[in-house]
C-alpha cells in the first residue's frame, strides 16, 4: 500500500471528502448559479454561465485517488497523511476545486 490507506479506508475517506466538498459548495452554487449533484458517490458541478461546462468528481478505487476532471483536465488527488485531506502538490480537494470553479467563473 504505497499511499498508506486500505481499499477500505480510501472508500471512506473518498465518500466523506466528496460529500464535505459538496456541502461546501452550496453556498457558493446559489450565489453563483451552478449546480452541485451528487449521485452514486460522483459529484458533477454544472454551469450555465458564462459558458456550459461540467465538472466531475469521483472516487477511483482501484488506484486510491480522487479524480477530478475541469476545465478539459485531469487531476488525480491521493491520500495525503500530512493534510489529512485528498491532495495534488499540497493543494487540498477542496482547495483545488474551488479554485477551479471561480477561474471558470472569471472570479
């Protein structure tokens, strides 16, 4: 286990991360005016203005990352012991998709 996290552990972990990074984007997505899914363990933020555009959170098991895709990229984010968070170059989950959604929405 490079990562450190059991099949078991990631799914948790990846489940909690998914569902906390929804909650906390409700406040943004209604004074934005995006929409925030989740369904199946799959988090999906879709956009209207000022272009359409959606973007796709989901848990990746068999390698332990979260993926996200935006912005016509991907981003894998592992299990990280130091931030107790999933995280890509010390930029946590949450951090990483919020920075996301305000560059689409030119903020």
């Amino acid at each position: 286990m490079p990562d450190g996290v059991t099949d078991h552990e990631f799914a948790a972990k990846a489940e909690s991360a998914i569902e906390a990074l929804q909650r906390g984007l409700l406040g943004l997505a209604d004074e934005e005016g995006f929409e925030v899914d989740l369904e199946g363990g799959v988090l999906k933020i879709e956009f209207e203005e000022p272009s359409n555009a959606t973007f796709v959170i989901s848990p990746n098991a068999p390698v332990r990352q979260i993926w996200v895709s935006a912005l016509v990229q991907s981003y894998k984010l592992a299990w990280s012991q130091e931030t107790g968070a999933f995280a890509l170059g010390g930029e946590t989950l949450a951090q990483l998709v919020e920075r996301l959604v305000r560059l689409h929405l030119g903020r």
